[in-house]
C-alpha cells in the first residue's frame, strides 16, 4: 500500500459501498488526551476500509477545541460540520448532497470531517443539529468518531455508536478515571458490553501489571480487547503524519498485529436501533442522543425538544415483541430478587419507597447489562427500566400520565385505547397497556390501599389516588368493552384567583366581587356540567373563608384541598359486599349540624342531600357552598327542586320554592367552551318568587362575540349585566368596599346587540 502524503491526491465519495448494509458508527474516546487514541482511530479506519471492507470511512473529529491532526496525516482539507450546517440549515433534504462535499484520501479511502476550525463555531454546534448530516453522511460512509475526553460528548458519542473503544494507558490514574466514568454510564442505562477497553502502550517500563488492569475491569463485566505495545516508529511516523498501516515496514509490525483485535469487533458489531439509519428526513424528528445535554457554554447548543426526546426515549426498537418478551421475563426476576432481598413497598412511607424504587431500578440495570447482544439504545434502557419499575411499583402506563401536570384527565375504554385531555382537550394517547387484565390489576392496586374491593360481585368503584385524584371504575360483567377506568386529576396546589384572570376564566372584577360575597357569607350554588371546573372553583372560592371559622367539607370522594386550620374533611362510604354499612352524604350533612361548624360545604349534590344542604343554610349556617350539575342557571333551579323532591318530602312546590329562595342567594355558572377553555359565564342572584316562580337577575356574564377561524379560539368579554344586588347595602355593614359602578354594563352593548348575539 502506498504511503500517503501531504500532497496525495484526493478524491470524491459519490456512490455507496457495501450495498445496502446499514452503516457502522464507532466511537473512539479515553479519560485523558494524549493517550494515542487518534493514532488508532487513523490506523483502525484504513485497515478497516482496505482490508477489511471496501466501504469508505469517514473520521468525525468530536473536538472543540478545533485541532487537525487527522487532516495532515491524510492530506486533506476538508469542510467543517459546522461549515455543512450552515449550508444544510433547517432543510434535511439538503443532506443528500452532502456526499459530494466531503474529499477522501483515495490511497486509504479515508475521508475525514472536523467539528468545525474555530472554537467559537463549535460552541454553536448542539447534538440534534449533528443528527440530520450524520443521517445523510451515513449513507454513504462507515463513521468513525474520534471523540474529545469532554463529557456531554463522549456521552452523545456513545449514544450515538455501535460500539466504542476506551483507550487508556496502564496507569492507576487511568484506571481510576475509567471506572467511575462507566459507573456514570451504568447509572445512566447505558449497555457497557458496548465498550471495549484498549490499553496503549502496554509495555513501557513502570506500566500496571495485565493482571491487575483485568482485575479492575472486571468489577464492571469487562475485559481488555487488546493490549497495544510502544511503536518505536510512532514519534518518526507522527512527525511525518504517516501512518504504520500504510507503511510497507509497519504493515507488519507488532502494533499493527494487536490492532486486528478492533477490526475483528467492529466486524461483529450489531448496529444498534436508531431510529435515523435510514432517511435525513427520519433524522430531523427521530434519534436525538443526549438530547438532555448542553455541550456548549456561550451562546450556543440547546438542548433537543420535548417532542424529540420523547421520540428519543420511545425510539425504534427492533421488535416490540422482543421488548414484551424481555419485560415478562425479567418481571418474574426482578420480583424473586426483590423477595430475596426483602425489598417492600409502603403506602405510606414515601422516603422508604423512594429508597425501595432505587433498589429495584438497581436490579433491573444490572439485569439488563446480563444481557447479550441487546440492541437498545441507552434512551430504550432508560424507558425500559422505567416501564418496569411502573409496572411492579407503580400503576404500569398510567405512571407517565400521572407525572404530566398537564393532563387532566384520564379515560381507559379498553387497554389500547386510553384518551386524556389536555388543556381542555380529549385526545388519544399512544400509551396501551398489555391486555385487559393489566388494566384490572392497575384498578385493583388503585383501590386496595382505600379498602375497596373490585370483581365481578362488586364490579363498580368509586376511589381516590394518593394526590387527591378522583377515580372510577368499571368491570365486566357491567363493562362489556372491558374494564374502563376514568381519573379525575386535581392541581397539587389549589389554583389561585390570578391563575384563572391570566386564562381568561373570569374577570378580576368577578373575582373580586365573588371574593366578598364569601366573606359576606351568601350561600352559593357552583353549577356546571361535567368536567366544567366546579369542584377546582369551589376549592378557589373555599380559600377567602375567615381563618377563624370552622369549616366541615363533606363530599362523596374527597377532592377538596383547603388551606384553613380549622377544617373537618367527611367522606362518604359506600356499603359492603353484604349491602351494609353505608353512610351517605345525607348522614353526613345532618351529622354536620351537630359538629357546631361555622360553614358547610358540600362537594357535589346529587339527590335528596340538597335538601338537608337547604336546610342547613335556613338554619344559621350562612356561607355555605356546594355544586350541582346544570347547563344553565335556569336549569339550576329545575335540578334543585329535582333533587329535593328524591328527598321523599312531602312539601308542596310552592312550599319547597320558597325554601329555596330563602336558602340561596346566588349561581356561579361554569362553561366549557369548544376550544377546551372554561369560563365563568353567569354570576346569578336569586331575588325572590313572584307567584308560582323562583325570580333571578344576571349580575354578571361572558358574553361570547365569536371564534377565531384560525385558532378555533372562543372570542368573547367579560360584562355586568347593569344589575344591582339585593344584598348591596350589606356590603358596608361587613366594612367590605363595592362601588356601585362594578354593575354597569358597558355603554356600548344595547338590549339589543345582545339579543342579536344571543341569536334571539
């Protein structure tokens, strides 16, 4: 072979070797400089491309500090990646004609590409901005990267790589460095059988013992690949930037002889499943390794997306079969392990579940580097190991919802398919469970903790989460489809006055003036209908209750969260197995009256209870709250005097009216609108009866103007409807200000402009 030369001639890459084989990415990295590693990259990358292969290699120097010593070895002056980033930009098709961009030496078949030749620029580069042209690149050339000892670095590197050799020198020092980056990488659900170790030069007089380097490495499962001598032409040859395997003396030299080791694996290596080795296109979505890091200090990498780290973690896998499979199988180990070592999950110590959650995530690491010839990335292992702590310690798929704040609401109709809402929307997660009995035992460790029981004589339940989450329940025989499941998730912090003016959920006006009449002790009704916010308002409107007074809540499934001292929490339960010991919300609204509470708030009336809750508010305890469910605040007063009458009284409507108007001052009406947004769209004050009549008169209201045709958002303002409260001169006697002009209805809407909007 001929030796190459500053001077060598140099050609293009235009067609791809080795058919359609997908392309090998090797990583080369160490714990210091210095450590001989570029001469081996060099050396590597023409034996492979000319004895081993016909495919040609390109070298990507993963160095920011901009050196170019593998250029002057080749004798090339090639572009920088950050030179083809500025020419792809943000379109991956681009990437395709990278392959006419990048000059080899066509002695070796090397090609060569430095990270860019200022550091400056180099800053600039972030790791999913690589992906795209790494994609294009790789269709054409086998990669071998020669990666800087800079951590986020080596660590996209080793994401990114079939496999990577660790080069050392037989030095404590090396040895100690080695470790503990490999317990970081272990920590980090990366599959060490991917790394092999390279001890150069080996021989030189002091060097650690072989013994004791195997010894070492072996406390992480791994063994020295090969032990490279000292060269005694390595400082002429580097000085003359040639290389050993391209001399006619060195081809067969010991060095030379060591180093087939390398090739030898490479040959081996089974590529593992990135989701980019196919397409450029595939690339600007897909694979995004340390998607999680900075690697650049000023002005420069951001860290990938959301939605490519979610692609990055969920990435391809080979065969969702063998990922099922995998998971059965090492269940089954991981729950004899945590037997054995008596690992045991409380529901109520969270520190010692917390301790309990590392064990176990410590047994599924060591399990999955037991295995042979996994071809997962480290985003897989990392997803993977979460998907099987969720499973034995959690509540399987549901986990992932559960930590997203921003889903709402959770709806399983059958195992694959699981809807959530989203910012008021409902849409179909990619989330499935295994099989309908997965779905059954995640309901039954849901409702175990309670002490309720679910199967097929008591096929329906109602629970709550640890967080306060509401949940219901159904199994066959009543669900037919499968067991259905429907979690109702609260804030961990109740919502605040401010939050839901910035939403444009209500006026600050509206707030203020609610804010007083709780103060005021008016008796409020929230209405609205399902998944409207009643049960969040209410938590929101409980929160301006004086300090001093005592407050009972009684709900059927506990969801309020106030921040008082002085407050009593009553749950309903429902009966047993053998039809007895319920307690209904009716018992627990007339225990309330001898509890000597200050205010009572019922979270959700839904039949005969809204009696004793009238009752109750007729009989000196003023300001309480509670919600029903209705459309409109004229269809409140309908559900109430409905919900009455299931009391079995026997009062007669006029009576039964009466009671009503005398018991409640005011609605508060909740909307949910079709752009997913809730508003508050009636403030309503009960004034009396005329006759056979309960009367009303709005205070307040949204008044919807239209959509945006763009967004889809509802368009609308908030107004007071010009009419004064009975209650007004009360205000004063509470030493509460409410001018007179928070009621005036803006001049510019008549009578009948809202006619005209309301369609009338």
């Amino acid at each position: 072979m001929a030796e190459p030369t500053a001077a060598a001639q140099t050609s293009t890459a235009t067609q791809t070797s080795g058919g359609a084989a997908a392309a090998k990415v090797i990583a080369f990295s160490g714990p210091k400089g210095g450590v001989g590693k570029t001469q081996i990259v060099l050396n590597s990358a023409a034996y492979w491309a000319n004895v081993q292969t016909k495919r040609p290699v390109l070298i990507l120097s993963l160095d920011p500090l901009c050196r170019n010593e593998v250029g002057s070895y080749l004798g090339v002056n090639p572009p920088s990646l950050a030179d083809l980033l500025k020419m792809v930009g943000k379109d991956p098709s681009v990437v395709k004609l990278l392959k006419g961009r990048i000059p080899i030496n066509s002695a070796l078949n090397v090609g060569y590409l430095p990270m860019a030749t200022k550091r400056q620029d180099a800053l600039k580069i972030s790791p999913e901005s690589i992906l795209p042209v790494l994609a294009g690149l790789s269709e054409v050339y086998d990669l071998f990267l020669d990666v800087d000892t800079f951590f986020p670095i080596q660590l996209f590197a080793f994401d990114l790589a079939d496999a990577a050799f660790w080069v050392i020198h037989p030095q404590n020092a090396h040895l100690q460095a080695s470790g503990q980056f490999l317990v970081e990488l272990k920590n980090m659900h990366f599959a060490l059988d991917r790394i092999d170790i390279l001890v150069n030069q080996a021989n030189l007089p002091g060097a650690l013992q072989a013994s004791d380097i195997e010894k070492y490495f072996s406390n992480f499962g791994r063994k020295v690949l090969a032990y490279l001598p000292w060269e005694n032409d390595l400082p002429k040859f580097s000085n003359l930037s040639r290389l050993i395997i391209a001399d006619e003396v060195g081809r067969s030299s010991q060095w030379i002889q060591k180093l087939k080791p390398v090739v030898t694996k490479i040959n081996e290596v089974k590529p593992i499943a990135r989701s980019w080795a196919g397409t450029a296109d595939e690339a600007s979505s897909g694979f995004s390794a340390s998607a999680d890091i900075l690697w650049g200090t000023q002005g420069g990498a951001v860290s990938a997306t959301a939605e490519a780290k979610k692609s990055a973690a969920s990435g391809a896998v080979a065969d969702m079969d063998v990922w099922n499979q995998l998971k059965e199988t090492m269940h089954k180990e991981v729950v004899k392990a945590m037997e054995t070592e008596r690992i045991r999950v409380s529901d109520k110590d969270g520190a010692a579940n917390a301790e309990a959650r590392k064990k176990v995530e410590e047994i599924i690491t060591s399990l999955l580097q037991q295995q042979a010839n996994l071809t997962f990335t480290r985003e897989q292992r990392q997803a993977f190991t979460g998907e099987l702590l969720d499973e034995i310690l959690g509540l399987g798929p549901l986990e992932q919802l559960m930590r997203n704040p921003a889903v709402t609401e959770i709806m399983i109709n059958a195992w694959d398919r699981v809807y959530i809402e989203q910012s008021g929307k409902l849409v179909l997660s990619p989330i499935k469970f295994r099989d309908n009995e997965q779905v059954v035992q995640v309901i039954k460790r849901i409702v175990a903790p309670i002490g309720r029981r679910i199967d097929e004589s008591v096929p329906l339940v109602d629970a709550r989460l640890k967080d306060g989450s509401r949940v219901n329940a159904v199994i066959e025989p009543l669900a037919i489809s499968g067991p259905t499941l429907t979690i109702r998730r609260f804030a961990s912090k109740p919502l605040q006055a401010s939050t839901l003016i910035a939403k444009g959920s209500i006026s600050a006006e509206m707030m203020e003036f609610l804010k007083n009449c709780v103060i005021m002790k008016r008796n409020i009704i929230i209405a609205g209908g399902t998944g409207t916010g009643k049960t969040t308002f209410l938590n929101l409107l409980s929160g301006y209750i004086p300090e001093e007074e005592r407050i009972i809540t009684v709900e059927d499934t506990a969801e309020l969260k106030l921040e008082q001292m002085h407050w009593i929490r009553l749950e309903s339960r429902p009966p047993n197995i053998e039809g007895k010991g319920e307690i209904t919300i009716r018992d627990l609204i007339k225990n309330c009256l001898r509890m000597r509470p200050d205010r009572i708030i019922v979270g959700e009336c839904r039949g005969g209870e809204a009696m004793d809750m009238l009752q109750a508010m007729n009989t000196g305890h003023e300001g309480s709250l509670a919600t029903i469910h209705a459309n409109t605040p004229k269809d409140s007063l309908g559900r109430l005097e409905a919900m009455c009458l299931m009391a079995g009284t026997d009062l007669p409507m006029i009576a039964l009216r009466e009671m009503i108007c005398s018991a409640v001052h005011m609605f508060v009406q909740l909307t949910r609108f079709s752009d997913g947004t809730r508003k508050i769209t009636y403030v309503t004050e009960v004034t009396g009866r005329a006759e056979a009549s309960i009367t009303t008169q709005h205070l307040f209201r949204f008044l919807q103007t239209g959509v945006d045709p763009e967004s889809g958002k509802v368009l609308g303002r908030y107004i007071a409807a010009g009419n004064v409260p009975r209650f007004q001169h009360e205000f004063k006697n509470h030493g509460l200000e409410v001018p007179l002009s928070l009621y005036e209805r803006p001049k510019d809407l008549t009578n009948d402009l809202i006619m005209q909007l309301e369609g009338k």
